[in-house]
C-alpha cells in the first residue's frame, strides 16, 4: 500500500511558512530593512548588558585624616599620606588609618609629617576619593564592597525575572510588541538612575530597568529567525553576535569618553526612546500571526513584502493565503497530552540525567562568560582597553564555531572549548604578576574558550531532547543558567580575600563542565529527535549514511 506523504505546515494556519520565506527571498529589500531595524536593538542591548562593571567600578579611596586635611579637600596624594595610611598594599586596608603618636601633632597651619604617625591602626570615619566617576564616591560605598558588587547580582536578578514576563507577552501579544516594550522601558527606566539620590534608588531602579530591559536581545533574536529560511539562520545569527561585539566595543568607549556615570546614563539610554517608531516601522513576525489563525493580517505583510522584494508567489501559496482561515495552533492543545509528556520527562532516569548535566553546562557558561567580562577591568593595564580586547575575542568564538561545529561535532568541539577554558583560567592563578601579558593572554583565551562554548552549548542541547519538550526544557537550562551570573558578580568580592580563587573557581566550573561532556551522546548527523524514547536512544541512531547503505542492501536482496 503507498504511503500518502504528509506535508508539515508548522501549524501556520495551513500555509507552508519554510516555503514561503524561500519564496519571498531572504536578502532582498524587505528583509534587508528589517534586518537593520533588528541589528539596531542587538547593538544596543549590549551598551546596557554590563552597564555596571563600569558606572560602579572600585575607585582609589583613602582614609581622610581629619588631623591633617580638612573634610573637603580635594589633595589626593599629601606629602605626609604614606606615614598615616598602613604600609601594607591591598584593598582591606584602605579602611583603617594610622594614629598620631602622643608627642605628635599638627603645625599651627595643621600640617602634618610622615614621621608624626604611630604603627597602631584604627578604622576610618571619613574618605577620600580619587574620583567621582562611579556610584562608589557619589554614595560613599567606601569599605562596603559587599553593596558595590551587589549591584551586578541585581542586575542578573531582573534578568531571571525578565525572561518569563517578556517571554509570555510575546507568545501572548507578539514579538513586536514584546521588543518595542522592552527597548522603549529600558531607556525611560534606565534614564531615572541618573537622579538617583541614594545608593537604595540605584538599585531599585538597576532592578526594574533588567527586568524591562533584558529581554531585547531575546525578541529581536526571535523575529530575526522566524523572518529568515532555515539555511540562513547560520549567517544571520552570526551577524547578530558580532553587533553584540560592536555594541560591547562601543560601551567601553562611550564609559571612556563619558567617564562620569549620570552623564554616560544621559547620553547612552535615552535615544532607547526613539524605539517607539517601530510600531510603524517594524511589521509583525508573519510566522506569529499564521500561528495564532491572524491570517489576514500576515497576508498583508506577505503581499507588502512581495512587492519590496519585486517577487511573485506561486500559485500554491497564493492558494494557501486565501483558504479560510484555520484555528490556531494553540487551540489545537491537548492539555492531557502535555501533561502526559511532562509525566513522561520526569519517569525518565536518561532525560532527567540529561536535563541535570545540561543546567550545570549553562550555570558554567553564565558565570565564566560574566564573570571574566567583569574581572577584566581589574588587569592590569587600561580598563577600558581590557574591557575591549575580551569583547573583541568573542568574534574568534563565533567564526570557530561555524567552521567546526558541523565538521568535527558538537561534543568534541565542546570539551576542547570546557578543557581549553578551564586550563587558561586556573593557569592563571600561577603566572606571575611580574608576567602581566601572560595573564592577560590567558585571560583572552579563556574568554574565547567560554563564548564558542556558550554559543554551541545553546544548539547542542536543543538536539538533546525531544520535540515536544524542546523549547520547555531548552528554556528551563536557561533559566537555571541565571544562577552563574548572579554569583558572577560577586567574584571582585571574593577577589579581596583571595585574589587567585575566582579564575580557579572558573577554570574548575569549566573542566567539570566538559568532564560531564562525556557522558552524553554525539548529535552530529542524526535526526532531531521528535519522542522521549527517541531522545533516549539518540546515542544508539544510525548516521544518515549508514540508513543509506542498509536500504541499498535491503533493496539488492529483495
């Protein structure tokens, strides 16, 4: 009996949507002013990404000595400082001072001398600072380090909340709203921390700014791949990752050039206002609107899209665009069934294995990848000159990848890239600091290391798990993933007592990330698995070429 073949429409109301993005051509005049409009928000989410490892960096303070200088002097560097600050360098003992000795005291002009200080130490009141340029001067956060790095945990926080939030909206209401809600939020939100009056208003407003915000990146990054074929989401994506780049670049120039932060907030986050335009400018995801039965208005956008790019529809999908209208797809829902599917996740020992071993591959991506990003401005060496040359990097990673994820696998590119991170990063800890370069080096590889890792971890684990319960448990990883770069932050703290811990401790997450490689299957040449069982036995498919041969023998025999 002949098989009937089945034609997948992506439950775009009955349209073929692969075959009509083809149709409609994917770099022609509409795509190609969409897919400047979706750049102009990727760059721009990387300017707010790590806003904080720049507008609440450490500055040099002192302990004021209020023997010595009056409460508002502006002198630094006094003749007599190294006397009556501990001889001791690091960072704890910027909060303690010096006492005069009993047979000491200041001139009739309150000078002081080195010599007039005694060995015995007693904690600060008041500081200097070397400059107003963070938040750290502006809310004498001196000695509370703890509040300082507490603002990038806050930040990761509003991340966590934001992806579900923004996530819902776009299902719900589309992917245009959700990206022009975030983009236009962000900027008026954001733009109020430049009148914070008080460390707590900060950090108020750093929180709902993320939570506005942060979910840019992920709309855009969704309309960009449901505007495009399958063939040449590669490319597109790749695009995306180097305006992430060239975003990240232009943040550390903007910090540099406006080094005071309530004047870098003026200047960076209001023109995020001007996002509102693409309510008129930016059409909806066409995929969207076939999904949720919104036919006539996706033919609308096909019909515009067909006359900017000069192309004519074939009869077919002209058919398809005018048939009536079908129910959505998610009408079509089964709740048993999902609810069948999730019981059938959590009795399997593989899946649930599987699900475990990829949260901890995302925990280690988030809190390397964010954690190098911040720690670099404490090299040695220009800040913002660091800051760049570990974004830069990034696009070693992104060229890598598409040159060797299809070629050599994806379990083996991921363990080189987990081995070859963790190694750089704990070698670290043994360079010393005499080699500055060498740290520096070690450093930059690290970070490659982590990206092409970060970037392919994403695909390798959709691959892992079975249709149905793809975007669920991809999504989940995720979010689990948000525990790493909300500890992130916290590494310059840890820094203070142990300058080596944090790149052991990122070196170590590393290589028990690519340990645990190893005990999951190779996904390179087989097909995406659409059921639990399938998933299960991924290790146990047969490679296309190998089907091949044994239907060519099947077909001899008979």
């Amino acid at each position: 009996m002949e098989k009937k073949e089945v034609q997948s429409f992506d439950g775009s109301a009955g349209v073929d949507a692969d075959r009509l993005m083809k149709e409609l051509g994917q770099f022609r005049l509409f795509h190609l002013f969409n897919y400047v409009l979706l750049f102009i928000p990727v760059y721009v989410a990387a300017l707010y990404a790590t806003n904080y490892v720049f507008l609440a960096a450490d500055v040099p303070y002192r302990c004021l000595i209020p023997e010595c200088e009056l409460s508002n002097s502006t002198e630094f560097k006094p003749s007599w400082v190294e006397g009556a600050l501990p001889a001791e360098s690091g960072r704890q003992q910027r909060c303690y001072r010096r006492t005069l000795s009993d047979q000491s005291s200041p001139d009739d002009h309150g000078g002081c001398l080195q010599e007039m200080f005694s060995d015995q130490l007693q904690p600060c009141e008041q500081w200097l600072y070397a400059s107003r340029d963070t938040i750290v001067s502006e809310f004498n956060l001196a000695c509370q380090e703890w509040k300082r790095t507490l603002v990038g945990t806050v930040h990761n926080i509003g991340m966590l909340v934001s992806l579900p939030i923004l996530g819902y909206i776009s299902d719900r209401w589309g992917r245009k709203r959700a990206l022009v809600l975030s983009c236009t939020l962000v900027g008026a939100i954001g733009s109020l921390k430049a009148f914070s009056i008080s460390y707590e208003m900060y950090i108020i407003i750093e929180f709902l700014e993320t939570v506005a915000g942060a979910s840019a990146f992920p709309a855009a990054y969704i309309l960009t791949i449901e505007l495009l074929g399958q063939d040449k989401r590669v490319l597109t994506t790749a695009f995306q990752g180097i305006m992430l780049v060239l975003g990240g670049l232009s943040f550390a120039l903007l910090a540099k050039t406006f080094s005071y932060w309530r004047t870098f907030i003026m200047v960076v986050y209001p023109p995020s206002l001007l996002f509102l335009l693409y309510i008129y400018l930016l059409p909806e995801s066409i995929r969207w609107l076939l999904s949720k039965g919104r036919k006539e208005e996706a033919v609308e956008i096909i019909m515009k899209a067909a006359k900017m790019n000069k192309v004519t529809l074939s009869e077919e999908t002209m058919k398809q665009l005018t048939e009536e209208k079908t129910k959505p797809i998610d009408e079509k829902k089964n709740p048993e069934e999902e609810s069948g599917l999730w019981m059938q996740v959590l009795r399997s020992p593989i899946i649930m294995t599987r699900l475990a071993i990829c949260s901890w591959w995302w925990i280690t991506c988030t809190f390397v990848f964010y954690g190098l990003a911040i720690n670099s401005v404490s090299l040695a060496g220009d800040k913002y000159t660091n800051y760049m040359l570990v974004v830069s990097v990034e696009v070693i990673a992104v060229v890598t990848n598409a040159l060797v994820l299809d070629r050599i696998g994806r379990k083996r590119t991921l363990l080189s890239a987990y081995t070859v991170c963790g190694i750089a990063c704990i070698a670290i800890a043994f360079v010393p600091k005499t080699l500055s370069w060498l740290s520096t080096l070690l450093y930059l590889l690290g970070k490659i290391a982590i990206t092409q890792a970060f970037s392919g971890v994403y695909m390798y684990t959709s691959e892992l798990f079975p249709t149905h319960a793809r975007h669920s448990l991809l999504g989940f990883c995720s979010m689990v993933g948000r525990i790493g770069s909300i500890v992130a932050p916290q590494m310059p703290l840890l820094a203070i007592y142990v300058e080596w811990l944090p790149s052991v401790l990122f070196g170590s997450a590393a290589l028990v990330a690519g340990g645990l490689m190893l005990t999951t299957p190779e996904t390179l040449n087989t097909r995406l698995p659409d059921t639990i069982k399938e998933a299960e036995q991924i290790a146990h498919q047969k490679k296309p070429t190998e089907n091949i041969q044994m239907n060519t023998t099947n077909q001899t025999a008979s």
